[in-house]
C-alpha cells in the first residue's frame, strides 16, 4: 500500500488537533488540550467552534497540560436516532483524562460529558494491554456493532485493538446498564523507526470493507506523557477477519513525511484499490494542518 500527501491546509486557530470524523459534508476536529469542538465546512473552512467546557479558565481555548482531557479520539456513533459523536480522553492520567462527551452532529449540538474511569480502570488492569506501561487510548473506530479502540504502545511496544460490542458499550456509556462491557484484544506489531517503535494514532472504518484505516507515528520520548521530536508517521490497513496489518509510511513529494498524524476519515472511495482521505496533525506548537492524502490498497 501507499499513503500519499497530496495537499497540505494549515489552522493556526485550531490548537493541537488530535482527533476527526467527516459527517456529511462537514468536518468535525478535536484537539487534544482544546475546550472546543471545531467544525469545518467543505470548503476546508473554519464554519463553527462548540465549547464543550465553559468557565474562565477555558476562555483562552487550550487546556493547560496539568488538567487537560487529552481528548485523542472521535467517531461517530452508528446507532438509532440523532447522529451523534463520541469523543474521549486518551486515560494516560486519571481522572482528569477519562473524561468523554456524546454531542449530537446537528444543531445545537447537544452534549452529554461523562467519564470513562471505570472501563479504562478495566482495561488497566489488564497487562496484555497495558503491559507495564500507562493506558493510552489514541484512535477510536465504529460499525455499526462494534466500537474499536486503540491503544498507543509506542512506548510498551503494545500497540492493541480493543474491541467493544457497540449496542453494549453504547448502553453503558448512556446509563441503560451498570454492566461493564467486556472486551476482545488483539495486539499488532508496527514499524520501528530510528529506533523507535511506532504507535497507533487514530482510525477509521473503511465503507463497505471489514477493516479499518488506521494511522501510527514514531516520537523521540521515553514516555506516554511527554511529546518528543516527531519523526514520521504510517497508515495502515487492518483486516478484522483475518486480524492482518498491512502498512506504508506517509509521504509527500516522494520524501518521507515528518509530521505526526494524530487521525484520519475517508472523505472517498475511489475505487476498491484506491480512497482519498483527510488526516489531521499536531505540531504540539499551537496550530494544526490538515492533510489531503491519497491511500492505495
């Protein structure tokens, strides 16, 4: 496979961006210390901003790290009635990074905070996901039965695939069950870079397919909490029958891209060999870009 960069958009008002999905023809984005939910039109314009937190401390838009959600993740919800958002803290620190909203897709964007502490509590335990390292939840994916989450091991050297049933997880989630949901695990081995294993980043479900689109990145840091020099970053192909990976680094003008890609929506399928999607970077300097990128099957 291939990941090509074929254009490049930049938001300097836009901080951290770590997490998207594309709702008709609108473009939802999430940062990872941001108190806002950013929406782009299909002109790759900034429409609207949703606060999600409210209160002084939040006027200036960026979270400070001490206390930010680390919001890493985003998909929509494919269940019945009003198409909704899921969004949730990475889990890296609790409780401050459990926390997750349900937001309606429609206006008003209406939206419901939670927290996520006893199913992440869950998942720490385990040390088949965990290994000996922190619980960092990084992509988010959803059918319309399962709800998929990733947990980044480019520190543990675990990078897994958590799989939910989503009518279960949804059900727990909106406080119709006291029931924690139980979850599958898978455990996929990624690039190594510069001496530095990669970790997932973000995800998709590929239309049509039973696989996901996911992306990894490569930093320069010996820990799930500090950001290091970013050194590259790969898409990947996952096949939920047959739990195979196949992956390619992103480049753009035939160099190797050193941007590090946070997440990814298919905006559309060419064909069955070819989709065009739109990723999302942080630069962990304030502003993010987005990226136009061609993926060959």
């Amino acid at each position: 496979m291939q990941a090509t960069i074929l254009r490049t958009f930049t938001f300097p008002d836009i901080p951290s961006a770590s997490g998207m999905e594309i709702v008709n023809d609108s473009i939802f984005i999430i940062g990872d210390d941001s108190a806002w939910l950013y929406i782009l039109n299909n002109q790759f314009e900034l429409a609207e901003k949703i606060p999600l937190f409210t209160g002084e401390s939040f006027i200036s838009g960026r979270i400070p790290k001490i206390s930010k959600p680390d919001f890493e993740s985003m998909t929509v919800l494919p269940v019945h009635g009003p198409q909704q958002l899921l969004i949730a803290g990475s889990g890296s620190l609790s409780p401050q990074r459990d926390v997750a909203f349900i937001i309606d897709t429609k206006p008003p964007y209406n939206h419901t905070q939670f927290s996520l502490t006893s199913v992440y509590n869950d998942l720490r335990s385990r040390p088949e996901i965990v290994h000996t390292g922190k619980l960092n939840i990084e992509g988010m994916a959803a059918t319309h039965q399962q709800l998929f989450l990733l947990q980044r091991g480019n520190i543990s050297g675990l990078n897994v695939l958590i799989s939910y049933d989503l009518p279960v997880f949804y059900e727990y989630i909106t406080g119709k069950s006291l029931l924690i949901p139980s979850p599958e695990i898978y455990t996929y081995t990624l690039p190594v870079l510069s001496g530095r294993q990669s970790g997932f980043s973000g995800a998709t479900h590929i239309p049509g397919l039973h696989a996901l689109l996911v992306t990894a990145s490569v930093e320069d840091t010996d820990n799930e909490i500090d950001d290091g020099a970013v050194l590259g970053s790969y898409a990947g192909i996952i096949d939920l029958e047959s739990h195979s990976i196949d992956y390619a680094p992103f480049t753009e003008n035939g160099e190797l891209f050193t941007g590090k890609v946070e997440s990814i929506a298919i905006q559309q399928k060419v064909n069955n060999h070819s989709l065009i999607a739109i990723a999302v970077t942080d630069n962990d300097s304030g502003a993010s870009d987005l990226l136009i990128v061609e993926i060959t099957l």
